[in-house]
C-alpha cells in the first residue's frame, strides 16, 4: 500500500500526477470511534495521500487521541474554526452554548505538545489544481458556510483551482459550475468533467449533520479523474458513552445517534 506518512514534511509534488489518490477528512471533533473506522475503510482503497480540512477537536470525548492520529496518519491538515477556538480565548462567542462547553472541556483536556501542533495548521492549501480548505475559498478565516447555490456561486468567483475540497458544514454534497450554472446535488461516484469545476463538501467524520449518522469522507482520484463519496458505519454508542462520562452535554451525545 502507497500510504505516504509525511508527518507535515513538505512532500514533493512536481505534477498533477505525482498522487494518485486522496483521502480527504474533515470535522474528526473528537470521535475516535469514527475516525478509526474511516481510516480502517480508506485502508483497504489504496490511498496516497491523506488530507484533513480541519476541526479535530471539538464536540467529542477523545481530543488527543484523534490529535495524535491525525499527526501519525495525515500528510497534510487544514485550521478548523474549532481548532482555531481551542487556541483563543477570545473567539467562544461565536460558538453555541453546547459548542462552547465542549471546547471549554477540550482546552483543558489538550496537551501542550497537541496545542502546539494545532497552532501550526495552514488555513488553505493548493496542491495538483485543487483547493483545500475547512470553510471558503475566499476569506478562509470568516468561517462562512457555503449551503446555498448563491453562496457557491460568490466562492466559485474566488476559487483559482479545478476543485475545492472542503467541510464545516457537515452536510456531504457537490456544487458544480457549468458555464454561468450552478447545480448541487449527491451522489457516491463524481466523475470530474474537465471544462466543468467544483466545490465538494466531503461531509464530517465525528459529527455529520444530513440525517444520516454513518462516518463521512471522500476519496479523489486523480487518474481516474472521479471523486468517491463514503459513507462509514461506527459504534456511535460507544462515543456517546464516552461523553456521558466526560460529562459532555446531552444534546451533543443525542446528535450522533441521528446525524443532526
Ligand atoms: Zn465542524
């Protein structure tokens, strides 16, 4: 298998071709149990590369250990706006009350060495005419949300790649741009059209949002020119229980069990 473990080492990528495959992650938020299950699928689909759009952390009972994994397994992990709350103090009014208390929960949890790996993530990265980033293209730091057709239509304006992989929201599915046209939809196999581009949301490991509670991510394969979107089983139930005993709040244990 062509796992590449480049542990954040700048990797060498001179063509378009240099990678095959991509796992791309995002919204991890602490669910061990899902994030063990995504790996161990994306194991057996010959990835090269493995790319994280951001928040680990947040929401979940086992911070460190996603941290440690992502660090081990990752060859590459974008800022998510949850990341970046655990690092500033000043940033939790922006958060719900039940995000608050988790991220509350996660600082004191965190270890210095954890802390310090997530203060050097990268906001947005382009590499092999794709864009990664957690929330936009164009301010990445705003942590907008793309939902809408119209929302798409201001980020494909500031997108400068092919592709846009990104997450934040939860919810797994594509914008396409044809022309002056924007569609969106949901499908498990996108095959890219060269004259067309995109904005793909690869959904959340930890949390997702869209009504379905299985484990979400893609794969981008760049020699067959498709995108792959996965959904994952996990024994959620063990999560939840682990919450219960960090004492994480009950309508973020309930979620899991519904997707929402
Ligand atoms: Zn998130």
């Amino acid at each position: 298998m062509a796992w590449v473990p480049s542990l954040f080492e700048s990797v060498e990528i001179n063509s378009d071709f240099a990678i095959m495959r991509y796992a791309i992650l995002s919204d991890i938020h602490s669910n061990l149990v899902a994030l063990q299950a995504v790996l161990a699928h994306l194991e057996r689909r010959r990835v090269d590369r493995l790319i994280c759009l951001g928040d680990i952390v947040g929401y979940g009972p086992a911070p460190n250990e996603c941290v440690q994994l992502i660090i081990d397994r990752a060859g590459l992990c974008m800022m998510g706006n949850h990341d970046w709350a655990v690092l500033e103090e000043e940033t939790l009014a922006d958060f719900n009350a039940y995000a608050r208390h988790a991220l509350l929960w996660t600082r004191k949890q965190l270890t210095a060495s954890n802390k310090a790996f997530l203060k050097t993530l990268g906001m947005m990265h382009i590499e092999a005419n794709a864009t990664f980033v957690h929330s936009t293209p164009h301010v990445p730091a705003a942590w907008d949300y793309i939902l809408s057709k119209w929302e798409a239509r201001q980020q494909f304006s500031f997108l400068q790649t092919w592709l846009c992989f990104i997450g934040h929201s939860h919810v797994m599915g594509i914008f396409e741009q044809r022309q002056n046209k924007i569609s969106y939809g949901k499908v498990n196999i996108l095959p890219l059209v060269e004259e067309l581009r995109y904005i793909i949301n690869v959904g959340a490991v930890g949390q997702p949002r869209d009504l379905d509670p299985r484990a979400a991510y893609g794969i981008w394969d760049s020699d067959k020119e498709q995108v792959e979107l996965y959904r994952v089983e996990y024994d959620f139930a063990q999560t939840q229980r682990a919450m219960q005993q960090a004492n994480l709040p009950q309508y973020l244990i309930d979620r899991l069990a519904d997707g929402r």
